[in-house]
C-alpha cells in the first residue's frame, strides 16, 4: 500500500468509525514513513487556507493513530 493510500483509508475508516481497519492503516503508514506525523500534513501549503478541513482531517488521523509529532 503506498503512503498516500495508507493515509486516506485511515482518515476515512476514522470517519466510519472503522477503528480496526483506521488502526491498521495508520500502522502500514508509519511503516512506509516512519516519521509522518499529524504536523507535517497540516503545515502542508496547500492546506493553509482551509483551517476546518486541516483541523478535522487532523482529529481523524489522531483517531487512528497517527501521532501529532
């Protein structure tokens, strides 16, 4: 599973409440990239000027796991 894939699945099974399957993509991410982090996504420029989305799309990555640092 690349990244980005990994990434997606976890916010959105997050958001259905899916927490087995959030979890597991949420590690398979952080098998792929060690160090991504909650931080790195929001300080993201293309997300600068939507504040709502970067901070519910945030809350779902911690729901799964994703650690903020």
């Amino acid at each position: 599973m690349e990244r980005t894939h990994a990434h997606s699945v976890a916010v959105w099974a997050a958001i259905n409440d899916d927490m087995k399957t959030a979890h597991w993509a949420a590690e398979r991410l952080l098998a792929i990239q060690p160090d991504y982090a909650i931080a790195k996504y929001a300080a993201l420029p293309s997300l600068r000027d939507f504040s709502r989305f970067r901070e519910a799309m945030a809350a779902r990555m911690k729901k799964a796991g994703i650690p903020e640092n």
